[in-house]
C-alpha cells in the first residue's frame, strides 16, 4: 500500500462526528479512529502528498520522511493510551477536544509548508486551551487565559517570522534552515517555535497550565505540545548553537524546580521543561547521533511522562489532591498505580532496562561526540536532578510517606490498562532498544549505538545509587511544603496585573475625566451651542425659505386670481401687451 | 496478589533495606574500579573503542578516575537539595494563593 492517508484526518473529522455517535458504540468509535491513524502511518510510504496551488502558494499537507514518521508513529500510538485512559469520561467535549488537538499535531507533523504548520499550530493551541478550561475550576480558567494569552504571542512571532521569511525568500517550504543565513524572519520563527518547547525562559506557562488541566487533558498535553515543537526545530534549525545552549540550561531549571515544587503534576511539568531541554540540546547540536538521540528522547518521553501523569492524575482522581504534603501511604490503597509511576519515574530515570536509558544516553552522546563536554556534565546534573525528584521524591511522600489518612481505591480499569500499556512499553523499548532505533531518521547510525556496555552500566548505577543516597541523607531538607514557588510566571501574571491596573487606574481616570469634560463642555457647551445655531439656522434659514416660499406663492395666487376676471377682452389686451413686452425685450437686448 | 505486603515488610525492615543499600553501593564501585582497571586495558587490546557511546570513549580526564560518577552523583544531589531549598526559603517561596 503507497497510498498516503493524512491519519489528522480521522481525528479532525472523528471530533466532529463525536457527539452523533450513539452512546453504546462510543467507545468503540473513540479507540477504533487512533488505532486506523496508527495503521495508516505504520503503512504509509515516504513522498510528498497532498499538495496543492493556493494563491501562488504551494501548500503541502502530507511530507512523509523518516522524521515525520517517527513523530507520527509516537502520536497515534500514545493518542491511543490516551483515549483509553480517558474512555470513561462522558463529557463529549473533552473528546472533541483531545481529538482536534491529536490531529492539530500530525497535521503539523506532516506539513511541508509554512501557512499549513501555523494552521494546524494554532489549532493545537485552541483545542488544548480546552483541555485546561474543561476542569471547570475557577484556577483552570484563569489558567487556560493565562495558556492562551501566551499561544497567541508565539502564534503572532511564528506569523510575522513566516511573513518576513516569505518577503525575503519569495517562499513558504518548511525545510531545513541554517545559522549562517539565518536572519530577524528566522529567529522569530525560532522564537514562536521555542515558545511551544517551552525553551527557557519562554516556558513558564507549561507548568502555570498544566497542573489544572482535566485528568486525562494533562495526560494528552504533556505528550503533544512540547513534542510537536521538538519536531518543527529538528525539521528547520538543525545545527542552531542557542538551541544547544538553553535546551541545557533546561535540563537544569526544570529539575531545580521540581525539587522544590509540593504538587505532583506541577513537579512534572517542570520535568517536561528538563526533558525537553535534552531534545532541544539535541537539535541544537546537530549531526545524527544527536538528532537520533533527540527523536529516541522524544518518542521515549512520551510515554513515559504520560505514564507519571497517568499515574498522578490518578492519584489526583481518587483522592482529590495531587499535592505531596497531603499525600503519603497510598501504597496499600493504590498498588498498581504506584508500580506503573514507578516504572515511569525510572524510566525517566535512565534506569538501564528502560526507556530513557537507551533514549537520554544517545542525546548525551551527541554532545559529547560534538565536542560539547561541558554540556554533557549538565545533562549528567541534570540525570541526577531527574531520579531525585519524579524517581525518588515524588514516589516516596505520595506512595510510601506517613499514611496520610486518605483511603482511596485503584483508578477504573481502563486507566489501570493505559498505564500498564504505556509501562510495558517503556520496559520493552529499554530491553529491545532496535524496536525504536530502527524508525529514527538516522537509521544506521542510530544501529551503530550501543547503550549497553559495561561502562555506561556502571556510571549509571554509580549516578543512580549514590543520588539515592544522598535523598536519604537528606530526606527531612526534602519535606513538601504547602508552597509554591516564584517563577517567571512571575513577571508575565505582574505585566498582566500591571496592565490591568494600569487600564482600571490609569486608562478609566483618562475616560472619566474625559467624560466629564466632554459632558460639561462637550455636550453642554459645545453641542449645545452648535444645536441652538441649528435650531436657529432651522427655524429662520430652513423654516424661513420654505414658509417665505409658501407665503410668496400664496401672494403670488392672490395677486394673479385678481388678473383672471374672466373678460376675453382683458386676456387679449393682457396677451398683445406680453408681446410688446417680449419684442420690446428683444429689440434693446 | 496483594502488592502492599512486600513493601510493609520493607518498611518495617529498614534496617536491611539499608544494608542492601550500601552492599549495592559498594558492588558498584567495586564494578567501576575493575572496568577502570581490567575492562579498557582488554578493550583497547581487542579494539573496542570503535564502538559509539558514550562510556567506551573517554571525553573528559574525569572519566577515568575510578568512582567518580558516584562521587559527581552524590554531590549533584546534596548541591541540588541544599541550593534549591536555601533559594527557595529565601528567595523564591510564597503561600499557596499567592497570586490570587
């Protein structure tokens, strides 16, 4: 089969025929689309498809390469664990919703055009919004403005890079770019791009918004937005030395805040920020073990991180709180969920036999065989940051910390098996890692890496054992705390206070003052006197040439019924006199 | 099959948890020490450094002291608990509905 089949398709029409599906076959209808999608790119063939001529513009909806295809292969897939982890759900509007986002994703996946990726991005955008807002809790919706408020900046940096990038170069193609002849149209298209990766210090909405979305929004959020945008820099900026630069000052903040940070969903939005920052450094180094080792990290992150958002917004779901200092003890309640986080938290981990093991070590490799060993340190730091926190931290105050009092019970089945399908797969893509390096775009240098050796096995354990040592050592500086913590949220939730002040103190004392002054001198001076010069203007102008006409033609009648008195010798006499009249006219002009 | 109950008798245990702990520890220093003293010597006879990771090069002088990921993985941990919770405490901590 060459045939290529766009797989947004079924999302983006499944979204629509959602609310028609009969009750009894919903479920059905909502697994069966993702599992067509996966069909469809597992058999899909490389090419271009689907373009087309649109006002001088070359419009391509399906570039199918190995890149797109990896990314397309980990969407469709993980949109199934997601749906199945959210099936119970009866709310159609967050299927809509999650569904209008899958496709928003893979029709970005497969653009190979700029107006079709801003299309499909800021679709994404919208039907994400929708997933925070559908919590319907008060923080939700301040939240989700605060998420779309943001999409839309990066959404206006992507459309007026695009705009330039289109002036300068006279086209839209979406393909590799390249610093040396990068210029303001570029950078700001990196910039819209950076914003969705959340690359510091563009990515504090990430973890303002994440923590309030619905259970199985967040599930669906931490899989596609970030990914996506990883996709879109491997696709144009390839090689771009600032990407290697923050997606490692990334690594690092994400984990310094997820240290300190007491809600369980906000400390993994802070370990997307990290782990994408392994992604973005990836891209940013270039060459193929590191872009390798940036879509290996991607697809691996993937499901792993929507394993620990499963798993905590599990927790989330039964015991209605997500954060550490009320949780503790939940292991006796709740078993089967904290053995699939923990496969999540050591998957993250780089735990050899999972997932980010075989992924993290091909991006750390890159950088170092890029010459870049000191970003190759911080992306160690930050390994050590990551087993801390979402593989020590987090499990131990919510699973195994003092009993907390709550008694929940195990999430509903169809949770429990999208957990369980999403942690067999990290635990068979950590044991049979060619399973993933086979769909990478680099495909024979990816075959040529060996993650298992001696020495990697045991600078693995050494980090990992001795990071667990030093958490137990310092166990009691590491209590939750019900706090939060400043971050550069900081500034953008003050310039939007500051601009609402400014409106309510600043902008609404101009209008009034303005009011005042137009009420008393406007209105009462000004319109008024040019009202009295119309009213006067009215009556004697207006009024005064059409009575006087009416008096002057009614003079007129009267005077001329006085002419008409009925003698034919005075009509004749008047008719000879008109002719003298006229002659006489005639004759001196 | 009920999950909890090996994970009671750990915690009620700990004292072994901890000697198996520091046995681990131990076993993988004791591991690291012979690759750094046996395993390049016999790969640089056989020729294995062609292979592509990150371990079987040598990128930085560090790599070839023997336990030093543990010494770099035990530190990272106590600078990252006592930076970040001094930063936070001092600087960067709020109450919960700070912004609201």
């Amino acid at each position: 089969m060459n045939n290529f089949i766009h797989p947004a398709i079924f999302f983006i029409f499944g979204a629509l025929l959602i609310p028609l599906i009969p009750k009894k076959f919903k479920k059905i209808f909502l697994l069966g689309l993702p599992l067509i999608a996966f069909y469809c790119v597992l058999t899909m063939k490389t090419g271009v498809y689907g373009a087309y001529n649109y006002l001088d513009f070359n419009i391509v909806f399906g570039r199918v390469d190995r890149l797109s295809i990896v990314f397309a292969h980990v969407f469709t897939l993980m949109s199934f664990i997601g749906v199945l982890f959210g099936i119970h759900v009866e709310d159609d509007s967050q299927h809509i919703a999650s569904y209008f986002y899958v496709g928003g994703s893979l029709g970005v996946v497969f653009a190979g055009d700029y107006l079709t990726v801003f299309i499909f991005w800021e679709m994404m955008a919208l039907a994400s919004t929708f997933l925070i807002w559908f919590r319907r809790e008060p923080a939700s919706l301040k939240a989700g403005q605060r998420y779309l408020l943001m999409h839309i900046f990066g959404g206006l940096l992507l459309l007026g890079g695009i705009f330039l990038h289109y002036q300068n170069t006279g086209t839209i193609a979406f393909v590799q770019l390249f610093p040396e002849n990068a210029g303001i149209a570029e950078y700001l298209i990196l910039a819209g791009f950076a914003l969705n990766a959340a690359v510091f210090p563009l990515h504090a909405w990430l973890p303002d918004a994440y923590p309030e979305a619905t259970v199985t929004g967040a599930v669906f959020m931490c899989a596609f937005t970030t990914k996506t945008a990883v996709y879109v820099l491997a696709r144009g900026f390839q090689g771009f030395e600032v990407l290697a630069i923050m997606g490692t000052v990334m690594t690092i903040y994400g984990v310094c805040y997820a240290t300190i940070e007491n809600d369980m969903r906000r400390i993994l939005s802070y370990h997307i920020i990290s782990q994408v920052g392994y992604m973005v450094a990836g891209v940013g180094i270039g060459g193929a073990l590191a872009i390798n080792g940036a879509c290996a990290h991607a697809y691996a992150h993937i499901l792993y991180k929507a394993l620990l958002f499963m798993g905590a917004g599990s927790v989330l779901m039964m015991t209605g709180t997500s954060k550490l200092n009320e949780l503790g003890g939940l292991y006796k309640y709740m078993p089967l969920t904290m053995i699939f986080y923990i496969i999540g938290g050591i998957s993250i981990s780089g735990f050899p036999f999972f997932s980010g093991f075989v992924s993290k070590s091909m991006v750390i490799a890159g950088a170092a065989e890029g010459g870049h060993q000191y970003l190759m340190m911080l992306m160690l730091l930050a390994a050590v940051g990551t087993f801390l926190s979402v593989g020590l931290k987090l499990p131990y105050f919510a699973f195994f910390g003092k009993d907390c009092g709550i008694k929940p019970k195990e999430p509903p089945k169809n949770m429990l098996w999208a957990m369980g399908i999403a942690a067999f797969l990290c635990f068979i893509i950590g044991v049979y890692p060619k399973a993933l390096y086979v769909l990478l775009p680099y495909k024979e240098a990816a075959l040529e890496f060996h993650p298992y050796n001696m020495a990697h096995m045991s600078e693995t354990l050494q980090i990992l054992l001795c990071t667990g040592l030093g958490f137990f050592l310092l166990l009691k500086r590491l209590q939750p705390e019900d706090k939060i913590n400043l971050d550069f949220d900081w500034f953008y939730r003050n310039i939007l206070n500051g601009f609402i002040w400014f409106d309510q103190n600043i902008i609404q004392k101009i209008d009034s003052v303005w009011g005042n002054v137009w009420k008393n001198v406007g209105i009462k001076v000004l319109m008024m006197s040019i009202a009295r010069f119309f009213a006067w203007f009215d009556r004697w102008a207006i009024d005064g040439v059409v009575d006087n006409v009416a008096y002057g033609t009614r003079w007129i009648g009267d005077k001329a019924r006085k002419i008409q008195t009925g003698n034919l010798q005075n009509y004749l006499a008047l008719a000879i006199l008109m002719i003298f009249v006229i002659v006489g006219v005639h004759w001196f002009l | 099959m009920n999950f909890a109950e090996p994970i009671q008798y750990l915690r009620d245990n700990l004292k072994k948890v901890k000697i198996a702990m520091w046995i681990c520890i131990a076993g993988s220093l004791v591991f690291d020490v012979c690759i750094k003293l046996f395993g390049a010597h016999h790969g640089a006879e056989h020729g294995e450094h062609h292979v592509l990771t990150l371990a079987e090069k040598i990128y930085i002088w560090a790599e070839t002291v023997p336990c030093f990921w543990s010494i770099f993985g035990l530190i990272c941990t106590i600078l990252l608990i006592r930076v970040m919770k001094g930063l936070s405490h001092t600087v960067l901590m709020r109450k919960e509905g700070y912004y609201e």
